[in-house]
C-alpha cells in the first residue's frame, strides 16, 4: 500500500497549542510567510492573546497547523439584506476567524487541511452553543497563479463562499454555520 497517499485519521493526530516546548523550525511550506509566521511570530502573538495556533503531530511529527483568533463580519449589501429578512438588524455579526492554515509539504492532500477545518467549525459549534455567540466562520485567502497550490477551490469544497471579491490582494471568505450539521 502506499503509505504517502493514505489519509490520516483523526485518532493518529495529536493537537497542541503551542509553546516554547515545541521546536518548529523544521516545518516545511512552499508558503514562506507561513512558515515564518509560525516560527517568528505565533509563539508571541499567543502570549499577546492575539491568537491561538494548533499543532498537529502526526507519527511524532509537526505535519500542520492552524491559527484562531475572533472576528466580526460587517454587514453590507446582500449579506445585510439576507439578515434583515430573518429579522437580524445589527451592523455586524460575530465569528471566528481562521488566521493561519498550513500543511506541510511533506503531507500535503491527505485529509489534514479537510480535518483541519472540521476542527474550527467544531469549537466555533461548542463556543456559540455554550461560551459565545458565534454565527461565522472567516478567512483571508492568499491566491496562486498556479492551479495547483491556489487555495481557493479547496475552501469552495470545504463549504466556504466568497464574501468580497478583490481585485487585488487576499479574497475574504465566510462559512455561516447557521447552515452546518452538528459536528
Ligand atoms: C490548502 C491546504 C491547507 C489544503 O490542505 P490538504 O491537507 O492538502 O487538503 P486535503 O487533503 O484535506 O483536501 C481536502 C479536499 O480538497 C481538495 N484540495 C486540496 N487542496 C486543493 C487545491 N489546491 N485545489 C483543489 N482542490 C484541493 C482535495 O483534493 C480534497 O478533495 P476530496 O475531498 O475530493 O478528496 C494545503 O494545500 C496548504 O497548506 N497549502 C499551503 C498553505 C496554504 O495555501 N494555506 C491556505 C492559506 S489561505
């Protein structure tokens, strides 16, 4: 069988939040600002309760990770509109962003970017239930010319919509939970 194309479980994977135990410097991306982000700043950015990142270990290795932080949607246009129909008139709506997601390169298309997501949705899920309201969840979207590593259609299938399309710069992303099964 090979191994390198079988999707890991989520039982294989361990998820620690990070700190200065945890040696970083080996993780690999074709995203640069990614892994400098992850060597240089989110250790600092933690202590400064501006995010919190995940490790994910796989097999005792760092194979990915993801970065969480709280967010507000401003409500403009059809989205406002949208809301107003159900009766919501506030000028924005709360949620979670989604900072950071990185998967090594060595571990790339074997369900961890998908596992990854499922994660958030779930603790957006818990938090709205039971600690915070929490309607969405966001994202920045860095775009590739090369088909091959432009994020973009890997959160289309993971339920995301574009909320501003940009001419430049990253695309803003939204999942409205509202609509999401129980995870
Ligand atoms: C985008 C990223 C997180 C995807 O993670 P991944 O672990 O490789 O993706 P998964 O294996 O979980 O893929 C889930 C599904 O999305 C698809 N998919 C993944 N990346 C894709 C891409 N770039 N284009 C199209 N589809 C993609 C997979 O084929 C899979 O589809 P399936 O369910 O039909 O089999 C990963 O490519 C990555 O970390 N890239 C570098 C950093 C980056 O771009 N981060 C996003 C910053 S905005």
């Amino acid at each position: 069988m090979d191994t390198q194309s079988t999707k890991i479980k989520p039982e294989e994977i361990k998820i620690e939040i990070i700190n200065e135990e945890y040696d970083v410097q080996d993780f690999t991306s074709y995203e640069k600002e990614l892994v400098d982000f992850l060597r240089q700043d989110a250790l600092g950015n933690q202590k400064q309760r501006l995010s919190v990142t995940f490790l994910w270990f796989y097999e005792r290795k760092l194979v990915s990770y993801i970065t969480l932080l709280n967010d507000k949607i401003n409500l403009e246009s059809d989205l406002k509109e949208f809301f107003r129909e159900k009766g919501i008139h506030y000028k924005s709506l709360p949620a979670l962003k989604i900072g950071r997601l990185c998967v090594d390169d060595r571990f790339l298309r074997r369900g961890l970017g998908r596992l990854m997501i499922l994660t958030a949705i779930k603790i957006a899920q818990e938090m709205s239930k039971t600690r915070s309201g929490c309607r969405f969840i966001t994202l920045d979207v860095k775009r590739s010319q090369d088909p091959e590593r432009d994020p973009l259609p890997f959160y289309k299938k993971m339920g995301f919509q574009i909320f501003r399309e940009q001419k430049t710069g990253p695309t803003s992303m939204y999942l409205d939970l509202q609509f999401i099964e129980e995870a």
